[in-house]
C-alpha cells in the first residue's frame, strides 16, 4: 500500500504540530479523535480519560446553560428596570393632580405594558363627589376596610406591600365591566402616612403570565415608595 495514503498530508501534519490549540478547542474533532481511540482499543478496555472527558463535557454544558441563563435574566432585569424608572419619571410630570392620575391610566399604563392601573382609596363617605365622578377610569373609593379585604382575599396571612398573582377574572369594583378579562395583577399597597386610609393601586393585566406569585416584586415596590409620597403630596 502506498505510504502516503496512510498518512495525513505533511503540511496539515505540521501545522497541527505547531499548532495543537486549534485541535484541542475544536469539539467536534476531539469527540472524532476520542471516539476512534475507543474503538482501537477494543470494548473491554475501560478508557478513563475517555469517562472524565465526557463528565467534564457534561458539565461545561450544563455551565454554559447557567451562563446563558443568567446572563438573559440580567438583561430582563435591566429591561424592568428601565421600564419602571420611565414609568416614575413620566407619572411625575403633570403639576396638577386629575392629569396626574388621567396618565396613570394612559401613558404610565402603556410603558408598563399592563392593561389597567387603578387606584382605591378607602374613605367614610361615598363616592358622589364631582372630582371623583370625573377620574372613575382610574380611581375608586371603597369603604374602610375594603382594601385590607381585598388584598388578603379572605386569607389571613400577613399583608405585605406587592401582592402578585393570577385571575380567574377580575373584580367588578376594581375593573368594572372589563373584569372578565383580567388574568393576572399586581396589588400594591399604599401608607399615605399618619392618620390617613391607606390606598391600593392594582395593575390589571389580560396576560395570565405577566404577574405570577413567584416573581420579584422590587421594583414594584420601588414604584409603589414613589407613588406614595407623590399622593402625599397632593392629599396634603
């Protein structure tokens, strides 16, 4: 048989010699390389390097899978991020309050991709004053106690300031007649400080995935600490 068909081409050979790395960094060709090795030696030689090769493969997947991951929930991260600071800047530009609330349920519902903010505020009397009649597409009053209620919906477990969680359909006192289309919302709950009945703002979404219970609520709560103290301002 003619050597040179038995050999690889001596410029190839050379450059391989010279160049080791890029044999080494190639997947592919160190699994062919390894995989005829196995086959010369026979099925009943244990090839241990061949074993650790293939666990320590394994395991770079499974890192690279972890790196992917984290680095797209940064991202995500990033992305709320910015969302909920436009929202706040853009929540805080009117100078009078009925804009003010009119954008809650316009542009700053847009930015944060929900497809109802509403805000309750619990109060004594009814809600027959004209100012209120005025902002019903965005704000409600409840009675005392009502929000409590709500949030908690009949459990007694702790309230904490962001509830998030999936719908059935929504409530009629908060969405009115576009209840039945609400699959998930965010609770937030709000202290306008001493002396005051507390406040809800509930983003309502038809999206049952867009607030489930296991997600982090930081940045809601961030947004609800602004809310808060833009609403003392104006009830002050």
């Amino acid at each position: 048989m003619n050597r040179s068909s038995q050999t690889i081409d001596e410029s190839l050979r050379e450059e391989i010699i010279s160049r080791p790395d890029m044999i080494l960094d190639d997947r592919d060709l160190m699994q062919a390389l390894i995989a005829a090795n196995e086959r010369a030696m026979g099925g009943n030689i244990v090839d241990l390097r061949g074993i650790a090769m293939e666990r320590l493969e394994a395991r770079l997947d499974r890192l690279e899978d972890t790196h992917r991951s984290v680095i797209a929930a940064a991202y995500e991260n990033l992305a709320g991020t910015n969302q909920i600071h436009r929202a706040i800047l853009r929540m805080l530009d009117p100078v009078e309050f009925e804009p003010f609330l009119h954008d809650l349920g316009g542009e700053v519902a847009e930015i944060l991709r929900v497809d109802m903010v509403r805000l309750v505020l619990e109060s004594a009397q009814n809600d027959s004053d004209p100012a209120v009649r005025r902002l019903g597409d965005v704000l409600s009053v409840a009675e005392p106690g009502f929000i409590e209620r709500y949030i908690s919906d009949g459990r007694e477990s702790p309230l904490r300031q962001v509830t998030l969680r999936q719908l059935s359909g929504g409530d009629t006192r908060i969405y009115g007649d576009k209840a039945d289309w609400m699959r998930s919302e965010a609770c937030l709950k709000l202290d306008f400080g001493p002396g005051r009945l507390p406040g809800l703002l509930v983003m309502g979404s038809e999206d049952p995935h867009l607030f489930t219970p296991q997600q982090g609520t930081d940045l809601l709560a961030f947004f609800a600490g602004v809310f808060e103290r833009a609403m003392r301002r104006w009830l002050s």
